[in-house]
C-alpha cells in the first residue's frame, strides 16, 4: 500500500510537470506574443548587431519579452543572428516571430534621381539601406573600379541610372556598387549604343549632354528638340552655349559656394574651367548632374531640325522658344530678360 502511495505520488508531480512544461512551451512557442495594433511592424538587423540590440527593437512590439528570451535561447536564436529588415505580423508567436526573423530577409525598393553629384548620391542611398555615406562614396569613386570599367571621376555618376531598385536592406556599398554597374550595361542595350554610335557619341558623352538637357528642361516633351539644337551646334563647331555648364563651373568655386545662380551673367561667361561651354568646344569632360532617362533617351532620339538656339518662354513658363537664326533668338532672349528683370531676378 505505501509503495502505491509513492508511485502515485510521483506520478501526480510527474503530470504537474508535465503540465508546467507544456505551459511553458505553449507560452513560449505559442501563445499570441504581438503587442502592436498594426498589420504588420518591421525590424532592420545591422550586420554587426548583437541580440541585445534586436531585444531592444522587439520589447515595444511584443506583449512578453522574457518568453521571446526563452525560446530565442532554445532556437539558438541569440547567439546566430541574420542581419537584414524582418516583418512581425500581428497575431504571431514567440515560434513564428523567430523563424521570420532568421530566415524571412526582406526585400526594399530603393529610387534615387535628380542628384547633382555623386556625393549627394550616397547620401541619398545611404538613408535607404544600411550602408553609410561614407562607405558609400569611397567605394563609388574607388580609382581601381572606375579605371577597370571604363569610367573617371568626372563620369562616374553616370553609371547610376535613376529608378527604383530592389535590394536587401543590409546590402553593402560594394554591392550597391556592383549592381548599379550591371544596371548600367542592361541599360545600355544594343539599340542604344547603336543610336549613340549613330550620332558619333560614346556612352560618357550621351550621359553628359543629356545631363545639359535635362538641366535645361524637365519637359520630356521637348527634350528630344533641346537635344536637337546642341547636336546641330556640334555638327557645326559651333560651341554648346550651355548656360547649365556656366553654373556647373561657378559652382566648383569658393565664390559660388552655398549660392544660387538665377540668372546667368557676362561675368560667369569668363569662368576658367573645362565646363565653360561658352570657352571651351565640344562637350564637357563629364556629367553636370544626373539626367532623367527622358533626357539620356532624348538624346538618343533627338528630334531632326534646323534651330540653333533656344531659350526660356517668358509666357509659358518651364517651356523654351526655338529660333533659327540669331536675330530671332536675340529677340526671344531680350523678352526674357525683360521678364527676369520685372521679377527682380539680377543675378
């Protein structure tokens, strides 16, 4: 009789363990642990994050964080960490939780355009990914890689191509890097180098007049015909003219510096530098800023005309005037002066 009693015993605490355990995992693995009212909530994990860095991030979103602690260091979780950008989706727990943060890495879109340098560039990327702006530039304008694929300082922003990407959140600067070059030469299809051959222009050179043309207009409707009239310059030695480039050259100077440019002067026309279109023949030796695909295919595709000059519509503005011949042009140029001059705009 009293060894029935122990062995009854034990078996009432081996069922009030039993049922202490299955709480315990039910809790830990799958009990609702969301605290959030949202669908969905994100967590982005630093590749050199440590588990007390991802606890940070989740203790706002969960409802038990020291049952997320359990099961973490039961799935090894805590000490085998992924990096990238996670999705926590309400109603989940503690078991789900872990497995989307290991192993669900999330894919972001990344868009970048109208960056007038490669240094604001990787500014812009870097608020997008993990990379830093730092890492970002050196790797943008490493020597090694833009001698190895063709490029220099002055056209290296042309290889990125404004759009929307896909990444990894935690991709690196090299790899941001890589990627763009492929983009670059899947934009480059042969339907295009076969216009820009046409035109006798290589692939810098496009970049850089589209990079003119779409400071001179962000109407893609009249790009191709702004297009037009630089290459007609071109074809007769004639040179570009381009106030953008004028602005471009008083930029790089400290006089310019944190300036605005409205209205382009005589004085700005004896700018010494390779990017004075009014002194200098030919393109410039690289890009201005970075062109819409509108403009780079404006070029491609430049309307066929006999204008020599254009310039701003004083009653349609955002909007050009063409002319063929200077007398016309000087016309159309003295309207606009006027009308720069009615607004206060001297300089």
């Amino acid at each position: 009789m009293y060894f029935k009693k122990i062995l009854l015993a034990i078996a009432i605490i081996g069922l009030i363990v039993a049922a202490f355990f299955a709480n315990f995992v039910y809790n830990a693995m799958f009990k609702v642990n969301t605290a959030f009212n949202n669908e969905e909530a994100y967590i982005y994990v630093s590749s050199d994050a440590s588990y007390n860095d991802v606890r940070e991030q989740l203790i706002p979103l969960l409802k038990d964080i020291d049952a997320f602690d359990a099961l973490a260091e039961k799935k090894k979780y805590n000490t085998n960490l992924k990096a990238g950008r996670f999705v926590i989706k309400k109603g989940m727990n503690n078991n789900d939780i872990i497995n989307s943060i290991r192993s669900n890495n999330l894919p972001i879109k990344i868009a970048f355009n109208n960056q007038e340098t490669i240094e604001k560039l990787a500014g812009r990327i870097a608020t997008q990914i993990e990379a830093d702006s730092l890492s970002l530039l050196q790797a943008m304008t490493d020597n090694a890689f833009l001698q190895k694929n063709g490029f220099s300082k002055a056209t290296a922003l042309g290889m990125y191509i404004p759009n929307s990407y896909e990444f990894f959140w935690n991709s690196s600067a090299e790899t941001f890097r890589d990627r763009m070059l492929k983009e670059y030469n899947r934009f480059w299809n042969t339907n295009r180098v076969a216009k820009a051959e046409a035109l006798h222009l290589t692939k810098d050179e496009v970049m850089a007049l589209a990079s003119i043309v779409h400071e001179e207009s962000k109407q893609a409707s009249e790009q191709p015909r702004i297009a037009g009239v630089y290459l007609n310059r071109i074809r007769i030695g004639m040179p570009l003219q381009a106030d953008p480039t004028l602005k471009f050259a008083a930029y790089q100077l400290p006089k310019y510096k944190n300036t605005i440019i409205k209205r382009v002067l005589n004085v700005h026309k004896e700018i010494e530098s390779p990017y004075n279109t009014y002194k200098k023949l030919g393109l410039p030796p690289g890009l201005i800023a970075m062109p819409d695909i509108s403009a780079i295919d404006a070029v491609l595709n430049a309307e066929k005309h006999n204008y020599l000059y254009f310039c701003a519509d004083a009653k349609k503005l955002g909007f050009h005037k063409f002319a063929k011949s200077l007398a016309q042009h000087n016309a159309n140029a003295r309207e606009y002066q006027r009308y720069l001059s009615s607004q206060g705009i001297n300089k």
